[in-house]
C-alpha cells in the first residue's frame, strides 16, 4: 500500500497507557532478541506474553529514531501481526482477567504508528480485537469482574481504532470506511451489551474522525464510472448508506444506552456529512438542513421510533441511489434476524425507499436477491406486508428490471419466488406489464445471449419464465390477462419448446438442484407450462384431443418434437374461427418480425394451419410476403416447409396470379436443392405454370425444359416421375411461334426418356412412355409413336440414331456417358447398349 502520513488532528488522540507494572521492563532484555524468540516459539506462559507484547511497544518506539531497528523489526513484522493475532484469539471468552487484550491493542497501535503493520495482516487483527472485547459478556455474567480492567481494555480498543485513522493520511476515508466495515455486524447482534459497545465505538470513532483533516468526499460513490470525471479513491466513502441504515435503526434498540450511543453516533455522522462537503440531492440550503438535524436530535418529547423516522428522511436528503440501496438492503435484513430493533421502523424505510424505486437493474438484482434469501426468516406481518408492497411498487414502475432480477434469482420458481411473484401481481396495470414482460424474455431466446448462476444466458431466462407461468396462471388477474394476450402467450410458450431442447449441460444444470427426482425436466417443464395455460382458460378438450393423438409425447422428444407441434396445430386450428384466425395472424407477425430461418416451430405451425383455416384475403397477403422473404434465405428445413406453404397456396385459384411471382425464385433453387424440396418445387410448378400466358409462358416453359434433364435421373423415383410428368404437361403449352426452339428441347430429352424405359420404378416407367409418346405426337414423328404405343422399346434408339444420325450422334453420346455411372443396373445396361 502507499506510503500514508500522518494526518493532522484538530487535537490529538488520547496518549497511550503506560504499560503495567506487571509486565516484565523491556530493558531487562534485548526487544528485538525477545521478539525474534516468541516469533519463532509461540509464547505459553501470561508473563511471557505480557514480555512479548511490552517488547513490540518498545522496539515500535525505538523505531522512530533508529532506522536500523525499523529495518529489523519491518523484516519480522507479518510473524509478530500473525503471533498478536493468535494471543487475542487464544484469550477466554467469558472473562477479562489480565491486560493481554489491551497491551496486544497498544502493540498493534504501536507498530501502526511505526508504519510497521502490514495492510494483509491489518484486517485480521481488527477482527480479532473487536471479537475479543465487544463480544465479553455483560460484567453481571463476567468471571473475576474487574471495572477498571473492564474500562482500560474499551479505551485500549477505542485508542487503536483513532490510531489507525490518524496514521492514514490522505486515506483517512478509506481507514475510516474499512474499520466501520468491521464494526457494523457487532451493531446487528442479539446481545444488547454488543450491540452498545459496537455503536459508541463508532461514535467515538466518528467524533475523532471529525477532529481530522478529512477531504472532500466525491459524489460518484461507489466507484462509479462518470464520463469526463476522475476522482482518487481516498476521495470516496461509499459505507455511508450502510452506516446510516445500522445507526437509525439502532436509534430504535430496546436497550437505553444502546439508544443514547446511537444518537449520540448520528449526531457525529451528520457532522462527519456536513465536514466531508456532502452535497444534498434535494436543493435545499445547505443551513436549513443542518438546523433540522440539531432539531431532531434535541427533540425530547417524541418517541424514539419518531425521532427515528425523522433522522431517517433527513438523511435521504443527502444519499444518493447507491446508498439509499444499501439502507434498504440493511432494513430487509434487520427484519430477517431476531434483533433488538424496530420492525416497524425496518418496514417504513422499505416503503419509502421502494416507492421512489430509481433504481438500478444491477441494483435492482441486489434488493431482489436480499429479499429473496430474507423472506424465508422473517416472522413480522409487519415486515412482510411491507415487502410485499415494496415489491409490488417496483414492478409496476421499473417491470423489466424487476422481471429479470426475479428470474436471475431463482430460475427454478421455488416457493419463495412464488410468494414474490404474487405480491408483485396484485394490480391489473401492474399483471398487464409484467406479463408482457415475460412474453418478451420468452421471445427473446433466440437472440442475445443477465446475472445469475448462469451468467447472461437469455434461453435459461426463457426456461425460467415458463416456471414462473405454470404457477402464476391460477392467479384471478394474470388469468384474465392471459386470456387477453392468449395467442401471444401460446405461441411463445410452443416455440419454447424447441430451444428447450437446443439446452447446454450447464444451461439445464440450473434447474436440478437439491432433490432432483422431485423436478421435471426443462423440456417437460415447457410442455406442463404449454397444457396448464391451455386448461386454464378453459381448453381441457383440447388438451385431451392432443394427448389421444400423441402429440405432448412428440413434443417431449428431439426428434418427433416438430410432428408433436403439427399435431398441436391440427387441434387448435379447430378452435372458433375469430380465435383460430388470431393464432395465424400472430404466428405471421412472428415469423414477420423474426429471423424466420431460426423459428422452425412457428414454421411447422404456421403451414399445418395454412391447410386447415380459411384465411381473409389481407391476412394472405401477408402470408405470402413471408415466403417470399423466407425463401430468398434458402435456409434447410424452414425452406422446405414454406415451400409446402407455397405449395398449399398454389393450389387455390384466387392465389395462382400472385403466387406466379415465385416462379423465378422457385426456380433458380431446382438444382441446387435436395429431392425433397425438388418434388415440392415440381409439385408448385405443375400447379401455376397452366396460368401463365403470352411471352411469360414461353420464357417460363423453355427455361424449365432446360432443368428438367438433370432431374430425370435423380436417386428420388419422386423427382424422376414428377419432372417427366412436368416434362409432357409443358409441351401442351408452348405456342406455335415458340415451337420451333421447344423441338430442339424436346430433342435432347429423348434419349433420357428412352432409358428411364427400362428403369427399376414402375412408376417411373409408366411416366417415361407417356412422356415419350407425348414428345412423338409434338414431333409429329410417327414412327417413334408407333414404337411407343407397341411397346417395342429395344428398336426406339434405333429409329432415333435413323432419324437424326448426323446431327444427333455427339449428344445422344454425351448423354449415354452419364447413364453409365447411375446407380440402376438396368439403366447401365441399356446406355452401354445405345453405345
């Protein structure tokens, strides 16, 4: 740490006792010698601890004008910090007997004072000071009670705590902050005795504090970051919040003098405010408020819990967010712990502080997390009425915040959570907020991926919302909200079920904690959350009819989940027709806002309902603009399932003008696409390209009868019947003008034709000769027509070589070529024939 110089006091602290006569004189034997020996064998005896103590005092004092003996004792000063430590906690408990505690005090604020205690070992010893004397029974229980040992040893404490903040310098504050730090849990203990002792340590302290040369106190606290601002750290005093909190309600204690030290610390605390150049957050002048604060606490006639109360609210004059925060967070945990204080007093700083509710969501992640480990403890009807409305104000002021700080701090909804979430949902505007809230964290998981255990993970948030609305949906209010928002919350809730899936080990590590056996599965969680919003707004049928058909167990598993959403989609779009048509509109809206290519369920859902709903015409137009822009994607899966949207809507009449628009899209994808979507794409061919007319059909049909070749030979026996089948349906269509250029296509797929004579698929055989006939009758070639209709298919490629022997020999070669690596012996066979 740096180097600290001393401060300058407005008058110095009191002078150190002197050492006790009882103890062995340094001067009997070397300090150092003496102080080397203990480091290196623990001292047993009461004398010889008294020695080693009145030695470190008097190697400290020697220090200061002996460089060399600094320079010795600096090289053993962490083993004499880590010896004094041991003493202190080897002392009795339930006595005070000898001066060991005080002498081990004067040793520490020796070598402090001698710059010779180490800072790792500092807090340490503080610790074992404050336990070893604020923690001794009240005289009346004490052993060999001694008063003025008793007040000895309590100034000795006092004298280190002013020494180690005298001796910080510059970091005074951060001394100051560090040594209040540790005194602040002594002020929450059940015994009144520590209680007291703790809360005059701080208003002595506090009251020496303002005898120091103490520096301007910044008002970014908490090391906030500022833009275009710096400040040094010994510039900040960020335990102010927490201080007050203690202090006002130990104004409350059911012990006197504890009452009267409290005060007696305010009082100190709003001079160390008014010394350290506080500003106020209200715009209040500066001696207005200092007058109030001789007021309240001159005030005589009122209750404590009163002067309490007024002491509170002239402080939030001068606290901002951060500390006000952590006066909440004292005040939920005051309620928590069986204390001496005021629960009414805890109840009313909640309150008040919640209704202001300008927090935070990093703060907000706080409050939540304190309540939700307190709630468990506390007893006071009081106290937990007074939560619940806190809760409750904050909702409905900062719903996103306080969604996400709720699902942060418990991703399983236990039934803690449960009695938060209820308190939070008490108010119509608030239910309506937060629900909107959770349908927006619901979908949101597939996009960024706040903190709990699980870091910032928004498919675990997703995960937890389900949770939480399984057990809200009873709720009289969230129920009639939930049937207002019901297409949004379904939708949700089914595309839930896929990312559940999509889950890490970590991610659904989070929810099987404690008794797993006792949980369901994330993925079974979903499905339970999907059947009880279902159920609760009246769907049981439904939730039967899914059940008889299969569908909850597809959904439960990764590879029949999209078939258990096709059944889910079936039944529902048997729901009344306004209701069925608000489903579509959303899950259009959906996958309109969405990235289309991710939401795979919305995609099966939205395509089975296609099939099954009669749809206005506004409502179409959307839909068709939605596969228009998901197809431009070429993404998998969802592009083969909004061709079986395309496909479903090609086959209405009032839609074949529109959907013609798709054809170029359509396709450009014929080649490059796998046999399954190559069918589809035929099947949508063989639908609209009768509708088309003038040069947009023969631009169409000629681009098409350069494609079909490639597809006649595909491994799909679907494909190679759909294409020949599209192949003989073209020719109908072609005019006269353009019939010229289509003889040279249909040329060219006569050899494929004639091969696909012999192949393995019955059906194709039969779509193979029709298709050839069709192209002998468009030829006019009578022969070949013959040949066909009599089935005499080995003297076809003979009449073709015949025909066509000069111009046609290098193709039908070509062509033979590729046959040859098919994986049809037959159709091997007969191209090494043709050869």
């Amino acid at each position: 740490m740096e180097h600290r110089l001393p401060s300058r006091p407005k008058e110095a602290w009191p002078e150190r006792p002197m050492v006790s006569a009882s103890v062995v004189s340094p001067q009997e034997e070397d300090p150092l010698s003496c102080i080397q020996a203990c480091c290196m064998h623990k001292p047993e005896a009461e004398a010889q601890k008294l020695s080693f103590l009145a030695c470190v005092q008097a190697a400290c004092e020697a220090t200061l004008e002996n460089t060399e003996a600094h320079d010795h004792l600096c090289a053993c000063a962490s083993t004499v910090a880590q010896r004094i430590e041991e003493l202190l906690k080897e002392e009795p408990a339930e006595c005070l007997d000898t001066e060991l505690r005080q002498q081990a005090m004067h040793a520490i604020s020796a070598m402090s004072s001698a710059q010779l205690l180490p800072e790792t070992r500092k807090n340490g010893l503080l610790r074992a000071c404050l336990s070893s004397v604020l923690l001794l029974p009240h005289h009346k229980n004490m052993k060999d009670w001694d008063a003025a040992l008793y007040i000895k040893t309590m100034e000795a404490l006092h004298h280190l705590l002013q020494v180690l903040v005298g001796n910080a310098g510059a970091f005074v504050l951060l001394e100051l902050q560090n040594i209040l730090e540790l005194l602040l849990p002594f002020t929450a203990c059940q015994q009144a005795t520590v209680e007291k002792r703790a809360v005059a340590c701080i208003a002595r302290l506090l009251a020496f504090s303002n005898t120091c040369s103490l520096p301007k106190v910044c008002s970014c606290l908490m090391q906030a970051v500022v833009l275009q601002h710096t400040c040094l750290k010994n510039q900040r005093f960020s335990l102010l919040g927490k201080l007050a909190g203690h202090l006002i309600l130990c104004c409350t204690s059911t012990h006197k003098r504890t009452r009267h030290e409290a005060m007696e610390a305010v009082r100190q605390l709003f001079a160390f405010i008014s010394t350290t150049g506080r500003s106020l957050v209200q715009k209040d002048p500066k001696e207005l408020w200092l007058q109030e604060c001789k007021q309240i606490l001159l005030q005589q006639e009122v209750s404590q819990k009163k002067r309490a109360r007024n002491i509170f609210e002239l402080l939030l004059k001068c606290l901002l967010s951060p500390e006000r925060v952590d006066i909440f967070l004292t005040a939920v945990q005051s309620m928590a712990a069986p204390s001496l204080h005021s629960t009414t007093l805890a109840a009313h700083m909640v309150e008040v502080l919640a209704a202001e509710a300008q927090f935070t969501l990093q703060q907000l992640q706080r409050i939540v997390k304190a309540i939700y480990s307190s709630l468990p403890a506390i007893k006071s009807k009081r106290a937990l009425k007074s939560l619940d409305r806190a809760l409750l104000m904050i909702a409905s002021q900062k719903p996103r915040e306080m969604v996400r700080s709720m699902l942060a701090s418990s991703p399983t909804c236990t039934s803690v959570a449960v009695s938060m979430w209820r308190a939070m949902l008490l108010k119509p505007t608030t239910v309506k907020k937060v629900l909107q809230e959770l349908l927006g964290v619901l979908r949101n998981h597939s996009q960024l991926n706040m903190a709990l255990a699980t870091k910032d993970q928004t498919r675990v948030f997703a995960l937890a919302a389900t949770r939480v609305l399984s057990k809200i949906f009873q709720l009289p209010l969230v129920l009639k909200e939930a049937e207002t928002i019901f297409p949004q919350l379904f939708l949700a809730l089914l595309c839930q079920v896929s990312f559940t899936t999509q889950l890490t080990l970590q991610e659904i590590e989070v929810f099987w904690v404690e008794r797993q056996q006792n949980q369901l599965t994330p993925i079974r969680s979903v499905v339970q959350s999907l059947k009880v919003l279902l159920c609760s707004v009246g769907f049981q049928r439904q939730v039967e009819a899914i059940q008889e058909q299969g569908g909850w167990d597809a959904l439960l598993s990764t590879v029949t989940h999209l078939q258990g959403v096709q059944v889910v989609a079936r039944v529902m779009s048997e729901l009344p027709g306004a209701l069925c048509g608000s489903i579509f509109r959303h899950v259009v809206e959906l996958l309109s806002t969405s990235s289309c290519c991710q939401d795979t369920v919305a995609v099966v859902f939205l395509i089975e309902m296609l099939e099954c709903v009669d749809l206005e015409e506004e409502l179409l137009w959307s839909v068709v603009e939605l596969f228009y822009t998901c197809l431009q994607r070429r993404s998998g899966a969802v592009q083969q399932l909004m061709l079986r949207g395309v496909l479903q809507l090609s086959k209405r009449q009032d839609m074949t003008r529109t959907m013609i628009s798709f054809l170029p899209c359509i396709m450009e994808q014929l080649q490059d696409a796998d046999s399954n979507i190559r069918a589809t794409i035929l099947l949508i061919l063989s639908n609209l390209l009768p509708f088309l007319k003038g040069k947009e059909l023969s631009f169409n049909t000629l681009e098409l009868m350069g494609k079909l070749p490639a597809l006649f030979n595909d491994e799909s026996s679907t494909v190679r019947q759909l294409s020949i089948h599209l192949f003989l349906n073209t020719l109908s269509l072609v005019e006269r003008r353009e019939k010229k250029k289509m003889r040279k296509e249909v040329y060219r797929n006569l050899l494929p034709l004639c091969l696909h004579l012999h192949d393995e698929e019955e059906c194709v055989v039969e779509a193979s000769r029709k298709a050839l006939l069709g192209a002998a009758r468009f030829l006019r070639w009578t022969q070949l027509e013959h040949l066909v209709q009599t089935a005499q298919f080995c003297q076809i490629g003979k009449c073709m070589l015949a025909r066509r022997r000069k111009s046609a020999a290098q193709d039908y070669l070509g062509q033979s070529l590729l046959y040859l690596q098919s994986p049809q012996e037959p159709l091997r066979q007969e191209a090494k024939r043709f050869i």
